[in-house]
C-alpha cells in the first residue's frame, strides 16, 4: 500500500503543483488538496476522504469533513483539530471547525452513539498519560507560538496530550525518547 501511496501522491503534486490547476479545482478538491499538503504521513495514510459542507452559522467559514479509517483515528485527529485549523489556516483554508467521521467503507459502520463508555465497547480501562517535563512543556510553548493568538492556548493543550500520548507509547513499548 506504501508503493501505491507514494505513487498516487506524486502524481497528485505534479497535477496541482501549478496556480492554473488549483484554481480550476472544486472547493472540495481544494480542500482535499490543502489537507493532503499541510498535514503529515499519518494523517495522510488514514485519511479516505475530505469535504466540505455549510456552517451551522450563516457568514461563518465552512465546516470541514474529514473521513479517516479508523475510531481511534479519529479520536486522536479530534485531540488535534486546533493544530489542524492553524495548519488549515496556513495553507490558505479557514474552516469553522472540522469533523472527523469514521469512514463506513472497509471498516464496518461508524458507531451510533458517541456517549458509550470505552468499558462497554469492550475497551480495557486506560492508563493517565505522563506529565511533561519542563523542558516538554517549554518546547511545546515554542512550537504553539507560531500560531495566531486566537488559536495559541487550544493549540498548546492539543500538543501537550499528542507529546503526552507519544511520551506513554514509548514508556509502554519499553522505549525512551531522545
């Protein structure tokens, strides 16, 4: 699947490497296109599908749609969707918010209700994550500062909790971070 990818993504950025192109693509292309260009290899590699649809308040920015592979995809994408938006926002895309939806295809149907408990779904009850270090903290700090101010204390808590996620994943394979 990684040949197929990288294939697919290099013919995609030689289409839409030039203004004209761009220009001539839906705003639902666009949007696909920004996503794909401005987030990295694990959003890309879980993501099925992009669109946008109308916001809940009328003169807002769009809402953005984002169909990913899996539920617990979606459940880190939505631990990060303010870095996304800076990331979005960047790229040249202003979205309200964004919504990721568990992709039907492949993986079975979404799940109907979203207030049920991990225990009932059968999840095993999860560990608290690591606290950062004061120097985690200061880095993460630094990085958040690159964004508009409007989005800097959402973009700090999101990236604290990936670090944080990270931090247990490496603690938990028996691995350490550099």
């Amino acid at each position: 699947m990684s040949e197929d990818y990288e294939g697919i993504s290099s013919l995609l950025k030689g289409m839409f490497s030039s203004p004209e192109a761009r220009r001539s693509m839906s705003a639902n292309q666009r949007a696909a296109y920004v996503w794909h260009n401005v987030n990295g290899d694990v959003e890309r590699a879980h993501t099925t599908g992009v669109f946008l649809k109308e916001p809940h308040v009328k003169g807002a920015a769009p809402i953005l749609g984002v169909y990913v592979d899996s539920r617990m995809r979606a459940v880190d994408f939505r631990a990060n969707r303010e870095v996304y938006r800076a990331r979005l926002s960047m790229g040249g895309l202003e979205v309200s918010e964004i919504e990721f939806i568990v992709s039907q295809y492949g993986h079975g149907a979404a799940p109907r209700k979203e207030h049920v408990s991990g225990a009932a779904a059968g999840e095993m009850p999860k560990t608290p994550l690591p606290e950062l270090t004061g120097s985690e903290q200061d880095a993460v700090k630094k990085l958040a500062e690159s964004v508009p101010e409007s989005l800097r204390g959402s973009v700090y808590k999101a990236m604290s909790l990936s670090f944080r996620r990270e931090k247990s994943r490496d603690t938990n394979d028996g691995t350490s971070r550099p």
